[in-house]
C-alpha cells in the first residue's frame, strides 16, 4: 500500500467555478501523477512532478494547474470548471522511486461532475 | 502521436477457458510495457510487467512480448469469475509530453461461470 489519499472522493460543480483536487501520499515519494480517466479515451496525463515545486505537463494539461509545495501533497486546480472537465480523476505515484517506470500506484480516485 | 491500441471487447469466455488480450503500440523505441487491471468503479492495479521479448509467467498470467511485431499479450489461464475487469495495456514511450507512458482504452474482459 502506497498510502496515496484523494480527496474530495465525488464532486459535483457547476460551470465557472474553481475546484481543487488533494492527493495525499504518506512515503515520501518524489514522482506524484494526476490522470484523468474518460471513456473511449482511456488514462491520460495532466501534469506530473518530480519534486517540491517541480512539475510538468501532461497530455491534457489545458485548463488544468497544479502544485506541490510540500512532498506529501500535490493539487490539481482547474481554475473555473468546464463540462468538458467531468471525469474521473486518479493521483499515481510511481514507487520505484524512478521517473515514470510504468509501475504506477493509484489512489481510489475522484469522480468530477461539471454541471 | 505515439498511440497504444486494444480491442475494447468485451471478451467473454467461460470459467476455466484461456482468456487472451491483446495489445499493440507504436513506438518502436519502447522498451516496457504494462498490464493494469481494473474492476468496475476502482483504481487501476498493476498485475504484470514485461521488458524483455519472449513469454513472462506470473502465476495463472503470462505476459508475451514481441517487439518486432510491435505486439504485447496477457494470457490469463484457467480464467475466473474473478479476473471480470477491463484490463489496461501501458507502454513506455520516449520523448513527448505523456510523462513516458501512454495507456490503451483497455479491453473488459468478462467471465462467465
């Protein structure tokens, strides 16, 4: 167990509005993901960090920022919610310790529902 | 754009049965590649890893990579109610903005008893 907690776990918003996302990991692991998990489009990228203030893009990172000011925590904002931004929503860490090795620890997820 | 194509499915077989899921990418730089499982309503869980070509066996899964096909599979043998999941397809790609690892849709899997 990786110890990864996302919270809010459901949210419902509507358009416009600002909405932040906690991922919270009690191991001190450096490399920190936020996916975002839609269908037909599969797991895809927003932005990642290898560090405390360190971060950088994903795939899908438009409409989306992110910080990191301490190694438990990294938020994902999107900073005024679009429909187009419902979806499921996974913090990952990677736990060998190495940028991006593919072997992934998933937190539960938070289902993002943009009215 | 580096892509990473599954049959979406569903696959069905029967209890006992070999299920086969396949999945091909296009990168040929690609060196690693994954196999997520994910039940309905929960997180992705990594279930098999492979690097090299040839066959992995981990259990009643094995995982088969051929590179110069641009191919990888996951065998999953003498199949149970229990393995009913999608399962997701990763591959390590190199260069780009995808934080090096590009997942499949993911193809769901449902066995019957």
């Amino acid at each position: 167990d990786a110890g990864i907690t996302q919270s809010p776990r459901h949210k419902v918003t509507e358009t416009g509005t600002p909405v932040t996302l906690r991922c919270h990991q009690t191991e001190n692991h450096r490399y920190m993901y936020w996916y975002r998990q839609d269908p037909g489009h599969g797991l895809r990228l927003i932005h990642y960090s290898y560090g405390v203030k360190d971060t950088d893009k994903g795939e899908v990172s438009d409409g989306y920022s992110v910080s990191r000011s301490k190694t438990e925590d990294f938020l994902l904002t999107l900073e005024s919610a679009t429909s187009s931004q419902t979806s499921v929503y996974f913090c990952a860490i990677t736990q060998s310790g190495l940028m991006n090795t593919g072997e992934l620890f998933f937190g539960e997820g938070s289902r993002l529902t943009v009215l | 754009q580096k892509e990473v194509e599954q049959n979406s499915g569903p696959l069905s077989v029967p209890e006992g049965a070999i299920a086969s899921l396949n999945c091909t990418y296009s990168d040929r730089g690609s060196q690693s590649f994954f196999w997520y499982r994910q039940y309905s309503g929960k997180s992705p869980e990594l279930i098999m890893f492979i690097y090299s070509n040839g066959d992995k066996e981990d259990g009643r899964f094995t995982a088969q990579l051929n590179k110069a096909s641009q191919y990888v599979s996951l065998l999953i043998r003498d199949s149970q109610p229990s393995d009913s999941a999608t399962y997701l397809c990763a591959v390590n790609v190199y260069g780009g903005s995808q934080g090096n690892l590009i997942f499949g849709k993911g193809t769901k899997l449902s066995v019957k008893p």
